[in-house]
C-alpha cells in the first residue's frame, strides 16, 4: 500500500512541498533524495509519485508557485501615479514578501540550475515579468525626470539583488525591525536613481 494508514491528499500534499522546500534548502537539490522526503513526511518513496512524477518536476512546481504567489501579491499591490511613490510600494512590497518566504526565495536562486531547459525557461518567463515591472516604474521615472539612471535594466537588475539580499542576513529580533530595513532600503534605492 503507497498510502501511510491515515494520510489524506488534502494534507499530504502540502506536507510532500513543505519537507521539499526545506530539505532542498538545507541540503540542496541534488543532495535529496526522493526517499529522503518521504521520510521526512512519513510516508512510503512510492505514495511521492501520486503527487509528483519526479523529484524536477516537484523542485519546478515550487519555484512556479513562488512565482505565481509573487506575481499576483504584486498586481494586487495599490498603484500610485507618481514614479517615486510607485518605486517606493515596489521597494517595500519586495522585501516584505521575500523576507516572508526566505526557503523559496532561497531555492528560486540556488536550485533554478537544476531545472531541464523548458522548465528553466519557463521560470526565467515569470521572473522576467516581475523584473519588467520594475523597469516600467523606472522608465516612467525616467521620462518624467525624476530618475537619472544610465541603463534601467541594470538598474533593475541591481535593485533586484540588493533587495533579495536582504533574506541572507535579516533575522527576527535582530537589531533592526522589518519596518526600519524597508525604510533604510528605500533610501537606499532612491539616492540610487536620483538625478
């Protein structure tokens, strides 16, 4: 029998991610093993293949899901006219969301490597409609004059990462709250394309 005495779909699937999300993180992808986490859900190697056909697409359905979630938390974000405002709700809404998914941000970075072609292209898709989202806000800054950046892909690109950053080394409690990170950033981020 495939299926553990007691498990229902509603909740092991759920679980088969979490433990997924968590053993890629801590050990890397190439170092779990599908016996590896059904053993950390407490199920058979077999019942992983109700859920999933394979260890890939299950890393892919979690970055997927990442940026699926990122994608649609950012639509329902309020949109200001203003660029600088706008920039500003971006610069929050990034470290916000991220700070509060650090193992798929981890993964999403770390682990796209060991996606087949397709996959990888696909999540390269998501994460470049998230990307030209930025750019939209710092081009419309651009043209209103009220950013002076030299290229706004590079702009991007590097705001991107210093806002990612801030996942490797927040901790809760620290010596800075969320609040005061997001506003130190948005400083940051500012000065940065100011004219």
């Amino acid at each position: 029998m495939a299926r553990k005495t007691g498990s229902h779909s509603e909740i092991t699937g759920p679980r088969i991610r979490a433990e997924a999300a968590r053993l890629f993180s801590r050990h890397g992808f190439a170092a779990v093993s599908m016996r590896a986490i059904a053993r950390a859900v407490g199920v058979q190697a077999g019942a992983l293949y109700l859920y999933t056909p394979d260890k890939e697409s299950l890393l892919f359905d979690l970055l997927k899901t990442h940026m699926d979630e990122l994608l649609a938390a950012w639509e329902a974000e309020p949109r200001a006219e203003d660029p600088a405002a706008r920039l500003e709700c971006f610069v929050r809404f990034h470290i916000r969301f991220n700070l509060e998914r650090a193992e798929a941000v981890f993964l999403s970075y770390m682990e796209l490597r060991n996606l087949s072609p397709e996959n990888f292209a696909r999540i390269e898709s998501l994460r470049k409609r998230y990307e030209d989202a930025l750019e939209a806000i710092l081009r419309q800054g651009q043209a209103a004059g009220v950013f002076a950046v030299p290229d706004t892909k590079l702009a991007t690109m590097a705001i991107i990462a210093m806002l990612t950053g801030v996942n490797t080394w927040f901790r809760e409690g620290g010596r800075l709250s969320r609040d005061r990170v997001e506003a130190i950033y948005w400083d940051m981020v500012r000065k940065s394309v100011a004219p």
